[in-house]
C-alpha cells in the first residue's frame, strides 16, 4: 500500500527547515560535501517501507529514476549490502526522481526482493535540491553514505570501488574522514618522533590525535602502548596507562579493551617480564561488563583467548564455545576454526 499523506510531507518538510537545507539566501542552496551535516527528506510518498533519519541509523541514500539504465545496474548491489549489513543497523534508502511518479510503485513491485530495501518518492525535486544539487551532482544514480551521527561520509557512484570501502569504514562505527584529515599531522609527528626515539612528544602527539575522536583513532592507544612496551622498555608507565585506559575508556568503548587484551596475551615481541596476563584478562573482562550485548562473540572470544596464551585451555574451550553458539550463521565458521585450535590444544595435552 502506497502512502501519501499530508503529515509526512509536513513533518519532513519541517526536518529539511531545521537542518537549514532550502535554498540561501541569493538563490543557491548550501553546499553539501563529505564531513556535512546530512539533510532533511522531503518524501511525497514511501513505495516501500519507510524511514526516518532521526532513528541515528547508518544509512546510504541513493537517487534514481525508473527509466535511467544505470540506476538498474545498482539494484542488485543495493540490495545486497542491505542484506550484508542489516543486523548491524544500515538502511538502504532509494529516492526516486522520476516527474511520472505512477510509474515507480509497478516498478518496484516488479522487481520484488531483487529490490529489496526502502523506496520512496521525492517531493517535487525538494530532496533532490537538497542533496544532489548541493553537491553538485548532475547525474544519477546518485550516493551518499549518511554515518550514525548524520554526517555525510560518501558522495558518488553507488558501484565504485571507493563506496564498497567507505562503507565498510563506516559500518565499523570508527570512520569520519574530515577527522582523519585533521589527525594526519599529529599522527605523523607521532611517527617521526617516535622514529627519533623522542618518546615525550611522540606520546604528546598521540594524545593529541586521539583526543580529536577516541572512538575513531581508538586504535592509537594500541600504537602508544606498543611503543611503551617494546621500544620505550617502560612498563610500569605501559601498564599505568594501560589500566587508565581501562577505567576511562571501557564503559564507552569496550571494544578497544578487547584489543589491548589480544595485544598483550599474543603480541611475540613481549617477554614474560613485560607480559601481564593479569591485566589482560581483566581488561576482557571489563570489556565484556560494558558489552551493550553480554552474549556478543567478540568479547566472549576475547576472555577465551587470554584463557588460553595463560594455558588455561579447559577455561578457553568453555568462552570459545560460547562465543560459537552466539555468532551469527555467516560468522561461525571463524569462531568454530578457533574452538578447534583449542580442541587439538587440549588433546596433545592430554596425550602428552
């Protein structure tokens, strides 16, 4: 059933007003580009389901038409990064841009679950202005990648390279490319210092970085503790901040507790001297206290691999196994290998 109602085209055209993207003043509208707040949605009528940006989904946000050859090529593509990534909350929107607007709902019908994702239909060209005209976008089918917090990742070709990698990116939670481009500077101090054994500034520099976005360049802390144990040789200042980083960073990004616990349980550059597996696991396990899902594979796994580089296989096949029957179907595969990997591990100890 095809929706058309005064109250939606009210309440979008209210969103559009907020996020200021109706035309400036002289006539042209506010440029869009990568690192913009996203727009607002001025639908006449959703074809197929429905969306509302506010719901802080990552979503991809294509123009089309039912008579552009191109845009049929992308369906097929569209459809099956919806499908990929459904469970981890991405919503695949088509906007149709067709003037002959009783031509899109047979269309889309026709195409059934070859087109499976939302379809709605532009409200005379008002969303279109908003996002391809602002982005100087002249043809389509026409992209924009839309990160969890409304800022414009992607604007091109929805079958390029380039959309298939910045999406990916984005779907990690850890992508914003204006960011990285401000980070660069201090991220290669980092490494220049770093190089000059000046280990002062080198960490000055990465406090620097990471402070633009702890959740983006999360994975810097990895960097500074790395440079702490193994060329630095401090490790008690290493675990000082290792364990800052535990009770700072772990309720908002437990995540990255789990790779500091991957890091010091297996990192073969570390001596026994150097190696805490204590703060390991409690780095794990911390991480699994704040999962938003406490039967979530990735922090399960992480407590049965500390388990297990601490020779406590008994312990690491119960976690591992766990986090087996938790993974999704199309994750399995790699959480059974490991399970086996300890399986074998815990009958060369029996036979020996």
């Amino acid at each position: 059933m095809r929706l058309r109602t005064f109250s939606t085209v009210f309440t979008l055209t209210i969103a559009m007003l907020g996020a200021d993207v109706f035309a400036q003043p002289g006539g042209r509208n506010k440029k869009l580009e990568v690192g913009s707040a996203a727009p607002g949605l001025n639908v006449e009528e959703w074809v197929k389901g429905s969306f509302n940006p506010a719901d802080g989904n990552v979503y991809v946000l294509e123009f089309w038409a039912t008579w552009c050859a191109p845009c049929r090529k992308s369906i097929p593509h569209l459809t099956a990064i919806q499908e990929e990534y459904e469970l981890d909350g991405l919503k695949v929107v088509g906007i149709s841009t067709d003037e002959e607007t009783e031509k899109v709902a047979p269309f889309v019908n026709k195409q059934g679950v070859k087109m499976d994702y939302i379809v709605g239909i532009d409200n005379r060209r008002r969303t279109q202005r908003a996002w391809m005209d602002a982005a100087g976008l002249k043809g389509i089918p026409a992209a924009f990648i839309v990160d969890k917090n409304g800022t414009v990742q992607y604007i091109g070709h929805p079958l390029s390279e380039e959309f298939d990698d910045t999406l990916a990116k984005v779907m990690t939670g850890r992508y914003d490319k204006k960011k990285e481009e401000e980070a660069a500077p201090s991220i290669k101090a980092a490494k220049q210092y770093r190089s000059l054994t000046s280990w002062s500034e080198a960490t000055d520099a990465y406090v620097n970085a990471i402070a633009i976005d702890p959740i983006v360049f999360a994975r810097l802390n990895i960097d500074l503790i790395e440079m702490y144990l193994l060329e630095q040789r401090d490790t008690e200042g290493a675990y000082a901040y290792i364990n800052k980083v535990i009770s700072d960073r772990g309720s908002e990004d437990p995540e990255l507790l789990t790779w500091i616990a991957e890091f010091i349980a297996t990192n073969d550059q570390l001596t026994p001297m150097n190696r805490r597996m204590d703060v390991a696991m409690k780095a794990a396990k911390t991480a699994h206290s704040f999962a938003k899902r406490k039967t979530d594979p990735k922090y399960l796994a992480s407590i049965a691999l500390v388990h297990f580089h601490n020779g406590d296989v008994d312990e690491a096949i119960e976690w591992q196994r766990k986090a087996y029957f938790s993974a999704r179907e199309k994750e399995k595969g790699q959480y059974k290998f490991t399970l086996d990997s300890y399986r074998t591990q815990q009958q060369h100890a029996v036979a020996d």
